[in-house]
C-alpha cells in the first residue's frame, strides 16, 4: 500500500512539475491580454510618477538594453485622464546606448485631476534601424 501510495504522488509531482508557466500581459487599463515573451533588446524598462501637495508632478523614466551598440530613444510622457481615455500633457526625451540606457527625471505643475507616466522606449541597431518599441506606464496618481 505504501509503495502504491508514492508511485501516485511522484507521477503527480512530475506531471505537475512540468507543465509551463505563462505570465499574461497587464495593459494599462488593468485587463488582461495576450501573451507575449518578454523584450528582446530591452534590459529594463520603467515608469515613475508621484506629485506633491503643491500639485508639483515628478515625472521618471529609465531604459536599459542588453546590447551596447544599440541606442534608445526613451519619450516620458505625462498623462491625464480625460473621461474617455488618457491625453499627453507634457512629454520629456532622452538618447542613450547599451547598458547605461536612458534615465531621465522632469517635473511639471499639474492641475486637479488623475495622471500617470508612460515610457516609451524606441531601440535602433547599430544600422539604424528600429528593431524594438515598448511601453511602461507607471501607477495612477489624483491630485
């Protein structure tokens, strides 16, 4: 009985152990959608917001690529909700190559309302082609 009982669970310990694990991809509207694999050229891609008292947003953005002869353009974006979707008010660029990417950090004077960032990173080659375009967007903020 007890050989019986262990030969069930390590069949169920392989059969389950070996099943492929698939992470969905979060849009911005908080909704699942398809499932894509993970940027090709891009190392690390990420979104900041946050807005003090004096309605001062800090708006941050940083890229970073695996291949030091590529270059990025990196577009910081700040968004407001308008009701029917998010509107840019203001938008920031920046070049970088390689590992050290892109970084930037700009603030702007926002009104009442609810705002967030978007990142957008554009990746050429070293011919100058565009070969990878993504996106992150930070958490929403109400001032």
């Amino acid at each position: 009985m007890k050989k019986l009982v262990s030969v069930i669970l390590l069949v169920l310990v392989v059969a389950f152990s070996s099943l492929p694990a698939y992470a969905a991809e979060k849009k911005a509207d908080g909704q699942s959608g398809v499932v894509r694999p993970s940027f090709v050229n891009i190392m690390s891609l990420s979104a900041g917001l946050s807005i003090n008292a004096a309605g001062k947003a800090t708006c941050t953005g940083s890229v970073d690529l695996y291949d030091n002869s590529y270059t990025v353009k990196m577009t910081v974006t700040l968004q407001k909700y308008n009701g029917n979707g998010w509107s840019g008010v203001k938008s920031w660029s920046k070049n970088g190559k390689g590992n050290a990417g892109a970084q930037l950090s700009e603030s702007y004077y926002v009104t009442s309302g609810k705002y967030r960032v978007c990142t957008t990173a554009r990746v050429y080659n070293t011919a100058g082609k565009l070969v990878e375009t993504e996106s992150a967007y930070s958490a929403e903020r109400t001032y």
